[in-house]
C-alpha cells in the first residue's frame, strides 16, 4: 500500500484538515497518478456537508484531477510514466449494462464508482478524491490531457467541462441557437465558453450584476441580472435552450417562461432542496424540461480533444490546500473567479 497524504472532512459539521490514506499498489490494469492540480467543484461542497443525505466519513474530496502518470500495471498499454492524464467524477462501473456498453458509465444501471464518497466495486472499500497527492486508478477509466493545455486550468474540464459539454451535445446546441445559461460559476463559465465556441448565442442570467464584464469577456453576446424583475418579461420567449447550472433552490418556472416554443431548459446544477413546479410554463409553447450527470468517459476524452483543439480551458484561482476551507465560503457566496484549483504542491510541502 502506498501512504499518501490527503485533506479530509471527519463529519457534516468538520472543517477540511490534514489525513492520511492508503492508495492501492497498481494493479495489472492500473495507472499509478501523482496528483498535481484538483479542482473544487461546488459538489464536493455539497457533499463534504452533506446537503444531499448519504455522504460517509472520513471524506476526501475532488474529482477534477489532473498529474502525471508514476507507474502503470503490467498490462498497461495506453499510458506510461511520465504521460499528462486526468481523472474525473467516475472511477469505475460495471462495465456491461447498456449505458456502460454505450459508454454513458455515469448512468451505469449497477451505480458508478464515483472518485470519492462511494465504494469499490466490492462494496467495501471506500473510494477518496483528488485533495491529495497520489491516486490509483484502472486505466479505462484515466483521461488523456493533451499537451497543448496548461495542467492547471485543464483540472476543471474533468467535472465542469464535462458537465456542461455532455448536454451541449445531447441536447442538441448547435450554431445560431440562442442559450441562456442561469449562474456563473465554475459550471457556468465553461458552460459560456463551450456553447461560444460550438456557435450558439449566449445570454448569462446572472444573481451577481458584477459578473457582467466577466460574462462577456468569456464570450457571451448579452447579460441580464435576474434580482432585475424586468429580465424576466423582457426575456419572455426568448431562448431555444436555457443551462441551469445554479447550485441552490431557485425557481425554475420563471426561467422556463423565457424558452420559445418547443425550447428546452437543462438542469445540471443539484441544489439540496425540491423546488415546486407548475405545469402551465411547459404547457404553454409546448416546453422541454430536462437533466444531465457528467458525461461518459469516451465522451470526456472526447471534450478534452475538443477544449485542445480550440483553446478552451477554465479561469482558475490557484490555491494552496491549506486555503480549502476558506475557498469553500466564499464559493457559497458565489464569490469564485471561476474556479478553484488546489496546487497540490502545497500537500506535498506540508
Ligand atoms: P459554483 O461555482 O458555486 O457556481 C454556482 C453559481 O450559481 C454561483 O456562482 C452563482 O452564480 C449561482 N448561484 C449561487 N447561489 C444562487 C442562488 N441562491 N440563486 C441563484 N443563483 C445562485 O458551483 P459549480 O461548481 O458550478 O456547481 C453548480 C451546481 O452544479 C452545484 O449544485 C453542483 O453540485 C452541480 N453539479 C452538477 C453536476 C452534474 O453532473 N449535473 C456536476 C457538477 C456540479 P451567479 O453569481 O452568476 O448568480
Ligand atoms: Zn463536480
Ligand atoms: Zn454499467
């Protein structure tokens, strides 16, 4: 066993402190990563506190890891030490079941291994994340990042980038359509740059009327601050599609008014709480209303080859692990520009 050093949560109430774990020698199958950029999705917020019910202790977060290979197991073909590779939200499935077969592991019918807060496929080891210094992970399940993009700003694409490029795609996004993408964060900002490049037109709908400038360096043609009760009769009928990535309760029927007919509105942000929904905003116009998990591995390299290929990669705040506990207050504040990613340097030293 290899003994690498982590930040944990012990409990709900528990800030993130220094922890030590146990990595798993390489296998036959498997890539041995040294870690050196994880992102801080607001998911591992949201977990480390439990939000969502079922989150087990001690917890290591993170599931946008980016380093490079140490070593590889024997059977190993498609990396070797020294290679630039991610890992994102999945670290294992059952490898057989439909959406396996089709390469959508994230809706694997036996339940995805997720990177952290899960078990093995054993259902008894517990799996920890990426807000440490080493990882062990079987080989169809680790990313190539390519060469072109920088490791640190590239560490958000395996959860952020993913989540927003897979409903792009699945649902149909294409030149010319105009979206809406509701909060930006860290979701929401690739989220802009992603439909920019793939030639939509978008609109950020935002609660923080100081993103404005923001938004439209990032490649937005419009802003409009929703706490502007005008924005939401202005808008009316407007959208093809609208990408919700807000992370707390909102009130989804005033945004479903501003799809046009036919226009369907992407849920990809999972606040704690239910929010009510009125039948009449999908009635009328004949309205969609949708969700998306990540996306699938083959898919993620695919996104990857895709962020390379034009130049795409996150805005981050680089941070020393020590800082996580802070970073974590102010992204409940919505105060992240526009991501956050730990340099992994800092655990090292530590
Ligand atoms: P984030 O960086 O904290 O961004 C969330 C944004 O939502 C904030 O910056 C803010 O943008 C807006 N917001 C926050 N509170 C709000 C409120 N009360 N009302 C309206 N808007 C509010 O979070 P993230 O990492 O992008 O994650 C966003 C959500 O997606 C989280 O719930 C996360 O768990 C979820 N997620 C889902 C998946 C999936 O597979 N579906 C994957 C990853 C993350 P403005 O300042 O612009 O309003
Ligand atoms: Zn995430
Ligand atoms: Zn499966």
């Amino acid at each position: 066993m290899l003994t690498t050093r982590a930040y944990a949560a012990q409990s709900a109430k528990a800030p993130l402190a220094p922890f030590s774990l146990e990595r798993r020698e390489p296998g036959t199958h498997d890539v041995l990563i040294d870690i050196l950029y994880c992102g801080v999705c607001h998911s591992d917020l949201h977990q480390v506190r439990d939000d969502w019910g079922g989150a087990t202790f001690p917890m290591v977060p993170g599931h946008e890891i980016v380093g490079r290979v140490a070593r590889v197991g024997s059977a190993v073909t498609r990396f070797k030490a020294g290679d630039a590779v991610g890992v994102g939200c999945i670290v294992d499935s059952c490898r057989d079941c439909p959406s396996c077969r089709k390469g959508d592991e994230q809706y694997c019918d036996t339940g995805l291994v997720g990177t952290y807060n899960s078990r093995e496929r054993d259902g008894v080891t517990p799996t920890y994340g990426g807000y440490s210094t080493h990882i062990t992970v079987d080989e169809n399940y680790v990313l190539r990042i390519p060469e072109s993009l920088p490791l640190d700003r590239a560490a958000p694409l395996l959860c952020a980038g993913i989540t927003t490029y897979s409903p792009l795609r699945h649902y149909g996004v294409k030149a010319g359509d105009r979206l809406a993408v509701v909060g930006l964060g860290g979701l929401g900002h690739m989220a802009v740059k992603l439909a920019k490049t793939m030639g939509a037109e978008v609109t950020v709908l935002s609660t923080s009327p100081s993103k404005r400038d923001d938004a439209l360096a990032l490649g937005a043609t419009h802003f409009a601050a929703t706490s502007n009760k005008d924005t939401f009769k202005n808008l009316t009928g407007r959208f093809d599609f609208i990408l919700d990535t807000v992370s707390a309760p909102h009130d989804y029927n005033a945004y479903l008014n501003l799809l046009k007919v036919d226009g369907t509105m992407i849920l990809v942000g999972a606040p704690e709480a239910p929010t009510p929904l009125a039948a009449f905003p999908l009635i009328m116009r004949r309205r969609k209303l949708g969700g998306s998990l990540i996306g699938g591995i083959r898919e993620t390299q695919e996104m990857l080859d895709f962020c390379a290929k034009h130049g795409v990669a996150s805005d981050i705040e680089l941070i020393p692990i020590q800082k996580i506990n802070e970073a974590y207050e102010r992204m409940l504040k919505g105060d992240v520009r526009y991501r956050f990613v730990i340099d992994i340097a800092s655990l090292r030293k530590a």
